[in-house]
C-alpha cells in the first residue's frame, strides 16, 4: 500500500507558531478589551513556544525546551499580575476599554 | 605626670565654660537665679586653675621648645584639606588663656550682682560661658579653621549679647551692626585662609613657612593684608570701628568682658599668631602701624567730648587697641601682648566701675548729671581712680609701663611719625579718662534736681540720635553741648548708692591688678619677663632696646609729662564739675570743632547714608536687573527650554497602549527586516 506519505515534517510546526502568532499579533492590535488582548498576548507567547518546541525537536537540541519552560513560569507570573491588574480595573468602572486607561498621560497638555 | 602630658590635657580648659553653656542653655531656667550664675562663674574660675596649671606645665618646659601640639581627632579630612581639631599651646596662647579665664571669672562674678533681677538671667550666663569657650577655641586653635571657628563664635556671642535687651531697639539694632560689620572682617579672614591653604597646602601654624626663603614678599602681603581686614573688623579699627561704640548697648559686664577685655583684642592675637607674615612684609607691617596710629588719635579726640560714660569708654577702647596695632606694626610684638594685659585690668575695672556707678544711678550712664559719687561709692571712686591714674600712664602704674613701652619702641624704630601720634595720643588720654573721674565723682553733685534747660529757645524735643541734626543745634545755640540729647537726671529722691559686695570685689582686684600688672614687664635688664616669656613664640623677630637707660627713661619720662599736662588741663576745666548740665566747658572751649569730634567726624553718619543711599541703589539695581533678569533669567530659559523640547516628544507617549503596541510591532518588524536582508546578504 502506497499511502501518500503525509509526515509532518518541522516546517508545519514553524507555519502554524507564524500563523498563531499572527493572529495573536493582529488580535492585541485590534482588539480594545483589555482581557482578549491579554489573550492574545498569551497566544503570541505560545506560538512562540511551539517555535521553540519544534526547532528543538528538529537541531536535537534541548535547550530549546529549556528555554520554553521559561517562557511558560514567566507567563504564569504574567497572568497572576495581569489578571490581578484586570479584575482591579473592572471593580473600579465597569468593563475594560484599553483606550480609556490613559490616565497616567499629563493630563494638563 | 611631665609637663607634655599636662600640656595634652589643655582640652579641658574650653570644655569647662562649654559644659557651663551647655548645662545652662538646656536648664537654665530651671536652675534659677543665683545658683546659674555661681555655676557659670565657677566653671570658668575652675578654666582659670586649669589655665594656671598649663601655665606651669609650659614655665616647666626649656625655653626653646614651649609649644605643644596636641590633636583631639580628626575635623575635616577633604582631600588634600585636612584639619584636625587640635590645640597649639605656646607662650602666647597660654598668656591669652591665663587672661580670658582670669578676667573673665571676675567679670562673671561681677554678673551676678549686676544681672540681678534679669528676665533672663541664666540664658545671659550661658551665653557669657559660651563666649569664653569661643575666646578660648579661639586663641587655643591648632590651625586658622580652629581659630576661624572660634572667631566666628566669640562674634555670634557678642551679637547675642549687645542684643541681650532686645526689647530695647537700640539693643537689637546695635547687635545687629557689630555683627554685619565683622563680617565685612571676616571676608578677609577666609581669603586669608584660601590663599595660605593655596600657597602652601596646609592651614595648621605647625607648618607654616618661616622665614623670608620660604615666603614670598607678595603673597606674605596679601595674606598679611586681609588678616589685618580681618583684625580690624574684629578689633574696631578704622575704617570698620563704627561698631564698638554702638555694642554699649548690651549690659555692662558684656562690654566689660567682650569689648573691652577680650574679644577685640582677638585681631592682636590673630596678627601675633601669623607674624610670620607680618615679618617678611615691611609694607604690611607699615598699614598695620599706621591704621594702628590714626586710630589711637582719632578715637582718642572722640572720646573727649563724649557724654555717655559707657561711650566714652568704648572710643577710649578704639584709640588703646590703635596702640596694640601700632606695636604690632612696628613688630614690638610682646609690647603689643603686654598691652592686652594691662589694658584688660585697667579697661576692665572702669569699665566694670561705669557698670557700678550705673547700676548705683538708676540706670542712668550720662555724665553730665552725674558729679560727687566718691561720697556715695567710695569703693568704686577709689578702683576706678586707681585704674585712670593707670591707663593716663603715671607711674609706677601698669599703663605707664605698657603704653609708654610701645612709643618708645616706635622711637627707637626710627618710626618719629608714629612716635609723635602716639604721644599726642596719650595726652588725649589723660583728657578724656580725667574729665571721665571728675565728672563723674568729683565736683558738684548734679543728679537730682538741676534745672535742665534745652540749648536754645526751648522748642526742641529732646534729641535721641547723636546724629540727629547736630548743625541746627549748633546753628541755634552758641555753646552746642548737646551732641547726645539733653541730659536727663535718674528720679528724683533716689540718691545713688555703692553696689553689693559681689560687684566691689572684682572692680577692686581688676584696680589691684591694673596698679601692679607692670611689673609683669619692667623695662629693666632681666626684670622683662613677659619679653623672655613670650620669646619663644615670636621666634625672629628682632629686639630693639635703648642704648642706654637714661635714654629709654628719657622717652619714657617725656610721655609721662605730657600725659601729666593732658591730666592737669582735665582737671582745671572740671574740677568743679559743670555749672550747668549741658554746658560742657571743653565744648565750649573747642567751639566750631566740638560738634565734629562728638560726632565722632560724621563718619557713622556718612556711612550709613553711603550705604542707605547709593549702596542701597545699587543693591536695587542688582536685585531688579542682575538677579531677576540675568541670574534668575538664566535658571528659567533652561528650564523653559527642556520644557518646550520635551512638548514634541511628549505626543509619543499619549497612553493608548495598542498604539504602544503597534509601534513595538512596526518596531520589531523593521528590526527583522534589517536582520533579514541586510544581515542575511
């Protein structure tokens, strides 16, 4: 049996991080709710960490999972203070619009 | 225990009247009324023991190495700047200790009566002990810094004390001028210490240069020069001694102690000190002499005509430190140390006697209405007769010896201009201290009761400022006594009266020490022990002695018979007192002239209106175009400036964080792109 042989090879991984990390990219540009772009932030770090995970993968190189293990206790950090900061903002008025928060601009100019 | 270790322990001596200042600023009130007084005075006798014990230690030590330099720690160590807080015990700062604290305990005891009944009784003692341990700092210091600081403290201590009946305007303005005044002094002070520090690295008197080698004459004159700015200021010499007679206004002692004894005797000290330079400059030497000279004149032809016996005495103060100045000029240095001496006896005693007969008459300091109080103090009359026959210079008295030392040597220095100065000088002397005792104790009894008629018509009110139109009094009135205001008698039915025992005392030991201080320096072969005691301090400088005794006795027999003259005109124009308070025979007698020296030649008034005029101008045109404009203006461009270049980056930060976003996008992308294809070729 002559099964097209489909392998998955590196570059698919390296197409679907660029993918991601596009549409994180275009997300956070976009989009005003502070939340979804958080998301967005916590896509782009993904795609970046499946980049990392597949060219470690393909040098044979483990240092590149080291690196995403760094990523990912980095970006649980991130989390906790980003959500904390979130949910502050959504006691103090309702909803999050990322363009409202500009308070620390010199309001005087 | 040698004598050195003795000499390390001479810290104590200023701790003492420090601790007392310090118990006494922070208890004071507490403490209360006689006891704060005892503490202060006994801190300070017990200065005296200590000083009398270093004294000893240094008589104990060979001649040729009295100076011990001990170092408490380390001041300021900056750099190539270091300065320790040290003290340079030599001869000539041990004499100025063993006179501080002596003079200085007795004039605290004499405080004690005289303060009595102070609002502020314990505050005044402690700023009395914190001005002997300033005067000790002073002449103690190991180096210019620690003198400075000690220069600076015996000022702020003066300031506070004329100031001390600040309720009183007069008080607090008179505090006021002594204090900007110095300062003008003072600039010469730290210039003198910037160019030492610059000329030869150090500003301890351990090292600095001796000798004409080592020195150069130019910069040897300018540093002379502004130490004698600085001396002047603080010694009230010409031009800066319009404020001593002014400081009268605080209490007696305090003139006693800091404006007669003491504290303006600190330029003397100070020119001693650095003689070195004053050696290898003759020009300095030369201004020295002659500021020294003219002052003792002019301040002697002052103080004839002065009213006020507090002021009369300061002008006296002004014209003997002239004479200091004038044998430190000449580079008669011990004559000029042998003079402190005596003049803090015998200044002291009149000046702690003018407190007393004060104190006796209510209050009242004018002369003219005072007249026959030998019959109501006969102690003080006695002390201070014995301290006038002294400062007019006759013999076997203290001021004999020590003033008619100084012109000699000015004769013998071949200095004839200053010679004749200084003989002038002591005539005016005996004037002016003559017609101060027979006003005052002898004659008629003027203090009650004299019918007190204005100069001229009547329509005055009565003048306050001596300064106060002084020409239409003398244009209305033939005879113009009245340089002062009208003299005003203390209430009637309050006879004057002798003051406590507490005050008697000092006043008669001051007399005791004025009539026997000669003999601290005879002017006989190895009977000059204060000259053999200080030699070692003024190491290279040379002696100068008369050929022969007959011609030093000569010199000295000839001032003696002029100031005997002085003595003789005084006594015949007073010896009856004043027929009428406000006529003053010698006024009336120097006619046109008299106005001019009460005035003391205008020169207090032309200051103040070169000050208050075109000083004060030009400080305002300073103030509105140079400050605001220039200064101010400068500050401000830069500041607007930053301000406008800041505007333009400004809008980048307007915070919209997806702008900041995008922009770290757009960033990051033309960073890839300039890896990719710039790189990547």
């Amino acid at each position: 049996m002559t099964v097209a042989s489909w392998e998955i090879t590196t570059n698919y991984y390296l197409i679907l991080g660029a993918l991601l990390f596009t549409i994180g990219a275009v997300g956070l540009l976009t989009r005003r709710n502070v939340l979804v772009m958080f998301m967005c932030v916590e896509l782009m770090l993904n795609a970046v960490n499946l980049t990392f995970v597949a060219f470690a993968d393909a040098l044979n190189d483990i240092r590149g999972q080291v690196i995403v293990f760094f990523v990912l206790s980095v970006a649980a950090a991130e989390v906790a203070v980003g959500l904390g900061i979130i949910v502050a903002i959504f006691r103090r008025r309702r909803g999050a619009t990322a363009d409202d928060l500009d308070l620390l601009k010199d309001s005087t100019s | 225990m040698s004598s050195r270790d003795l000499l390390d322990l001479i810290w104590i001596v200023p701790a003492l009247p420090l601790l007392g200042a310090v118990v006494l600023l922070l208890f004071g009130k507490r403490i209360g009324e006689p006891l704060a007084g005892w503490i202060a005075t006994g801190l300070v006798g017990l200065a005296f023991g200590a000083s009398l014990v270093m004294f000893f230690a240094m008589l104990d030590l060979p001649t040729d190495v009295r100076v011990n330099v001990m170092t408490l720690y380390t001041w300021l160590p900056a750099g190539t700047l270091h300065v320790d807080m040290g003290f340079y015990a030599d001869t000539l700062s041990v004499t100025w200790i063993l006179l501080i604290t002596g003079v200085g305990s007795l004039i605290h005891l004499y405080s004690i009566g005289y303060m009595h009944g102070d609002e502020r009784y314990s505050r005044f003692f402690a700023y009395l002990n914190l001005f002997v341990f300033s005067m000790l700092m002073l002449v103690l210091g190991s180096s210019f810094l620690v003198t400075f600081l000690g220069w600076e403290g015996v000022g702020l201590c003066s300031y506070l004390l004329i100031s001390h009946w600040f309720e009183r305007n007069a008080a607090a303005v008179a505090g006021k001028k002594a204090f900007v005044t110095n300062r003008v002094g003072d600039v010469g002070f730290l210039l003198a210490m910037f160019l030492i520090f610059a000329s030869y690295g150090s500003l301890s008197y351990a090292s600095m240069p001796v000798g004409a080698k080592a020195i150069s004459g130019g910069t040897a004159t300018a540093i002379a020069l502004l130490l004698l700015l600085a001396a002047v200021g603080k010694s009230a010499q010409i031009p800066l001694h319009l404020w001593l007679p002014d400081a009268m206004e605080g209490p007696t002692p305090v003139s006693a102690l800091i404006h007669a004894a003491t504290m303006v005797t600190a330029g003397v000290f100070l020119l001693c000190r650095a003689h070195v330079f004053l050696d290898v400059s003759s020009d300095a030497m030369t201004v020295v002499a002659w500021i020294g000279g003219i002052t003792a004149l002019l301040a002697g032809t002052v103080a004839i005509l002065q009213p006020d016996i507090k002021r009369a005495l300061a002008y006296s103060t002004v014209s003997q430190l002239g004479y200091m100045f004038l044998a430190v000029g000449i580079g008669a240095y011990s004559a000029a140390v042998f003079m402190v001496l005596c003049h803090a006896f015998y200044k002291g005693c009149l000046f702690l006697g003018a407190g007393s007969v004060i104190h006796g008459n209510h209050d009242v300091q004018d002369m003219r209405v005072m007249g026959r109080f030998r019959k109501f103090m006969p102690y003080t009359a006695l002390s201070m007769v014995v301290a006038w026959l002294a400062i007019a210079g006759v013999p076997p008295l203290s001021g004999f010896f020590s003033k008619d030392e100084i012109i000699s040597q000015a004769f013998l220095r071949d200095d004839y201009g200053l010679w004749v100065i200084g003989i002038i000088g002591a005539a005016f002397t005996a004037v002016y201290m003559t017609r101060l005792i027979f006003l005052t104790f002898y004659g008629n009894a003027r203090y009650e009761a004299l019918p007190v008629i204005s100069g001229g018509s009547g329509e005055e009110v009565a003048v306050e400022e001596h300064e106060v139109d002084i020409t239409d009094d003398a244009d209305s009135d033939p005879s113009p006594t009245v340089s002062y205001g009208d003299p005003v008698p203390a209430p009637v039915g309050h006879p004057p009266h002798e003051s406590p025992p507490v005050m008697v005392f000092p006043i008669a030991t001051l007399a005791f020490l004025a009539a026997i201080g000669g003999i601290m320096n005879l002017p006989f072969t190895n009977l000059e022990w204060l000259d053999k005691w200080l030699e070692s301090s003024f190491r290279g400088v040379p002696e100068v002695s008369p050929d022969s005794f007959i011609g030093g006795f000569a010199l000295e027999m000839l001032t003696f018979a002029i100031a005997l003259c002085g003595i003789l005109f005084a006594y015949t124009l007073y010896k009856k007192g004043l027929a009428r308070a406000d006529r003053d025979p010698l006024n009336e007698k120097l006619g046109p002239i008299a106005p001019v020296l009460g005035n003391a030649y205008y020169y207090d008034e032309g200051v103040s209106r070169l000050v208050g005029g075109p000083g004060r101008a030009v400080a305002g045109w300073l103030d509105r175009v140079v400050d605001t404009k220039i200064i101010d203006g400068a500050v401000n461009g830069v500041g607007s400036l930053f301000g406008l270049m800041s505007r333009g980056v400004q809008q980048l930060q307007d915070g919209r964080v997806r702008r900041y976003a995008l922009a770290i996008a757009v960033g990051a992308g033309a960073g890839l792109l300039y890896v990719v294809i710039w790189l990547g070729r």
